[in-house]
C-alpha cells in the first residue's frame, strides 16, 4: 500500500462515528414513524363508520402527513443550525480579534511603561 492510499489517522474512527450516526438516524426515523403509525390508528378509531380499507386509506395518509411535517420541521431546525453556526463562528472570529488586538495594545502599552521607567533611570 502506497502512502498516499493510506488512510489518514483517525480515518476509521471517523468512519465508525459516520456509521453510528446512520444508524442512529435510521431508528430514530423508525420511531417517529411507528409514533405516526400509532396516531394514525388512534384518529381512525375515531371514526367507527369507516369500512377496513377506508380505515387502511386513512391510516395510511394521516402517517404519511404526519412525517412529512416531521421532514419539514427538522429541514427548517437544519437550516436554523447552519444559520447559528454562520453567525457564531463569524461574532467568534470579530472577538478573537478583538482580544489579540487588546493583548497586542496591552503588550505595547507595557513595553511603553518599560522604556518609560528605563528612560527616568
């Protein structure tokens, strides 16, 4: 194996955190559809004069509306989080500067005291 084709380190356990956080979304999305699914049949119950497959039509739909809201509302929480990160990572990068500029002033402020007392000696 050539250098180049080497993965890099912490490559695997990149790799295995990727896979954690697919399996992870694929139960959590199987949640919220066994959830939707058990709503589904309590709003059917609902309705007693529905024939088996009206119900099964039903069922159906009301799963199938309840997470496509799910889908939307985490898409506008996803695109609310790159939006927070945009903003915090730039009002990061203004304060970091402020602070090296502080400690550059500080710095040249205490060299100037030095010089000063080194002067009046």
């Amino acid at each position: 194996m050539t250098r180049e084709a080497r993965p890099g380190p912490g490559t695997g356990a990149r790799e295995v955190a990727a896979g954690i956080n697919q399996i992870e979304g694929y139960l959590l999305a199987e949640r919220e559809r066994a959830l939707a699914r058990a709503e589904a049949e309590e709003f059917a119950d609902g309705l007693p004069w529905l024939i088996s497959s009206q119900r099964e039509e039903v069922v159906r739909h009301y799963t199938d509306a309840r997470i496509d809201a799910t889908r939307r509302g985490l898409e506008a929480i996803a695109e609310r989080c790159v939006e927070l990160r945009g903003e915090y990572s730039a009002r990061y990068t203004q304060l970091r500067a402020r602070c090296v500029a502080a400690t550059a002033a500080g710095a040249v402020f205490v060299a100037g005291i030095d010089a000063l007392a080194e002067f009046l000696r």
